[in-house]
C-alpha cells in the first residue's frame, strides 16, 4: 500500500470502492500502510522463502562439488 501511496495510485486504483473520494482513499492507504498490519507476516514469508532458495543453492553446490570430486579420482 505504500508504494502505491508513493507514486499516486490509490485513487486510480481503488476509484468507484464504496463512493469514497480520492481523498478519502488517500487518508484509508495511509492508515493501513503506517499499521503494518501484514508487515510481519510478509517479512516472515520472505525470509523463509529465502531461507529455502540458500538451502537449495548450497545443496546444489555441495552436490556438484561432490560430484566432480569422485570424477576426478
């Protein structure tokens, strides 16, 4: 919500929800983006899907290391 703040579309974006005039979108976006209330839950996700990406990579890595060590016995 707050980049969307941030470059001007909420009243685009959210234009005809509820009747509300841009304004009132504006001070709504505002609200919910100086909550954070899915900022934790977001954070969370992303550092798991991290987490999982650094798994795969170093499995990756230790896999084909392992692998040209042997063919190159």
């Amino acid at each position: 919500m707050s980049l969307l703040l941030a470059v001007g579309a909420v009243p685009t974006l959210f234009k005809g929800l509820g009747g509300l005039p841009g304004r009132e979108l504006k001070r709504r976006a505002k609200v919910v983006s100086e909550g954070g209330w899915a900022g934790e839950a977001v954070s969370k996700a992303i550092s798991d899907v991290n987490a999982a990406v650094n798994a795969a990579v170093i499995a990756a890595v230790v896999a084909s290391t392992a692998g040209a060590g042997v063919a190159g016995s």
